[in-house]
C-alpha cells in the first residue's frame, strides 16, 4: 500500500467546480432523499414512534402517502441544495488552495480536513433555512403553526412565508448552532474520500486507483462524515422541528434539546435514525463524487 504517485495539485475553476457540484448534488438528491424522509420521521419527537425499522418506515409513507409522501419536501432542496453542493465543492477547493504556498505544492490530509471543515460552516448560512422547510415540510404538518391554514400537502413557499410572518428572518435560520456543528463533519467526509484515493492498494505500475476505488471511497466519505457529526442531526431536525423558544419547549435550543432528549429517551436518541442515513449515504456519496469528478474531467 502507497500513497497515490498520480495525486495532483489542486486545479480550481471556481465556476467549473460550482455547475460541477451542482449536477452532482441533483443527482445526489433524486437518489437519497426516500431515506432522508425516513431520517427525518425517526428524529422528529413527535413521529419517532410510529415506525420499527427503515424500511417498515418506508414502505409504510409510500402505502400511506404515496410517491409525494416519500418526496414531499423535495423542490426546496433541488432549488437550494444541489446549488449548495456546487457551493460546498467550489468553496472546498478554494480554501485547500488557500493553504498551499505555491501551485505546485499537494494539501496534506489535514489540509483537506480543514478546507472541508470551513465549507461545511460556510454552507451552514443556506443549510439551515433550507432544512427548517424541508423538516417542517416532512413532518407533515404536525406543527401547531399550521393550524390556521388549509390541510393540504404544504410548498416551500407556504412554510417559508408563514415562519417569516410569524418569527421573522431569524426564525427562518433556527437550528443554525446545531447545523453548523453538524457541518462541520464536512472535514471529516472530504478527508475520508481523499484518504481513501491516495492510500488505495496498487498493482506494480499501475499509477491510479481504478473506477470502483472511487465509488468505495464517496461510499466512506458519506458513512465517515454522518458516524463523526449524526447526533447534531437529530439536534437540529428536533430544534427545527418545532418553532416555538418558549420556555416550554425542551427544544427550543441546541443545549436544552441536548439535555431534554438525553433525559427523556438516552443516549440512544442521539443515533436515531442513523440506519437509514447511513443506507441512503452509500448510493449517494458514490453518485456524488463520481458525477463531480466526470465533469470537472470532462471540462478540464
């Protein structure tokens, strides 16, 4: 086992990277985001309970709710998030190469941890409003704030407008404290996948790692990034789940969601739904870095 001698220095196009993330963050989205619904209902307090497994959780929202109950919430994510993909990746590369003193030089791995690291935080300022709808949208409605309006399937639209009437801009980023820390596993997801390129076993002359290494190390990038960083997920989908910062509310923070949930359920809680994101996280990460790297080859 060797270190990669085809490893590069880091090439940045901006723009490149940009659509580049983007396309793969589409493809990403059409292909994980069934479980990241399950994800959300195990999280969610008030939906934890009604399912036994991922996929008992699954076939139940798809015998129950049909195909729109499986992607409700899906037009705020491919309208914000597969953008943020491109967003993540552009600025990932640009703070690897803001670290290295010269063009030729190649990023330590704990280069590539800190670059990740910050454009997880830097993503964090789109991700956190864009989950809020996309949970509240998930739950279904479940949230009091919704009484008032029609019992329909909620848009984007409708949750957005009514969390802003009723809690203003920063309403629209609650949660943020708890997204920022799960970001941050972003270090964790770009080391894991770089790691894995550089360090794969090689046949005498054989100078690059071959196609399946590449989707093996996306699939242990997605699984590295959730392991470090999953108990801030159910955090914020439990902070964000409800809109209310009343004293009452045991979510109505990142500490005191901590506090009440470990108090209430255990330690337990804070892995819940992780089966499902880990399941989803494999097909993803693998279409993720594989549509990224074919078309920043194909453009270079």
């Amino acid at each position: 086992m060797g270190v990669d001698n085809d490893v590069k220095p880091v090439g940045i196009d901006p723009v490149l990277d940009f659509f580049a993330g983007t396309v793969a963050g589409m493809a990403a989205l059409a292909v994980g985001f069934p479980f990241d619904t399950v994800k959300v209902r195990f999280q969610a307090a008030a939906e934890a309970h009604k399912y036994t497994s991922t996929f008992e959780a699954l076939f139940t929202i798809l015998r129950q709710e049909r195909l729109t109950g499986i992607f409700r919430g899906i037009a705020s994510p491919l309208l914000t998030a597969a953008p943020l993909n491109g967003l993540v990746f552009a600025s990932y590369r640009l703070l690897m190469k803001a670290q290295l003193s010269s063009d030729d030089m190649i990023p330590t791995l704990t280069q590539v941890a800190l670059a990740g690291a910050g454009s997880g935080i830097i993503a964090t300022l789109i991700t956190a409003p864009t989950e809020l709808i996309k949970t509240q949208q998930q739950i279904f409605q479940s949230s009091a704030s919704y009484s008032a309006l029609p019992r329909r399937p909620l848009t984007a639209r409708d949750v957005a407008l009514q969390i802003f009437r009723t809690h203003g801009l920063s309403g629209l980023y609650r949660g943020i404290t708890a997204t920022a820390l799960r970001d941050i596993g972003y270090g964790t997801y770009f080391g894991a996948y770089e790691a894995t390129m550089r360090y794969w076993p090689r046949a005498p002359g054989q100078e690059t790692a071959p196609w399946y290494a590449q989707l093996l190390a996306g699939a242990l990038a997605g699984i590295a990034g959730w392991v470090v960083t999953f108990p801030f997920d159910v955090v914020k989908t439990r902070v964000q789940s409800t809109l209310g910062a009343t004293p009452e509310n045991p979510y109505r923070n990142t500490w005191s969601t901590i506090v009440a949930s470990y108090r209430a359920e255990g330690l337990g809680v804070f892995f819940r739904g992780l089966a499902p994101t880990l399941i989803r996280a494999v097909p993803v990460n693998m279409v993720t870095f594989t549509t990224f790297e074919a078309i920043v080859h194909a453009f270079s």
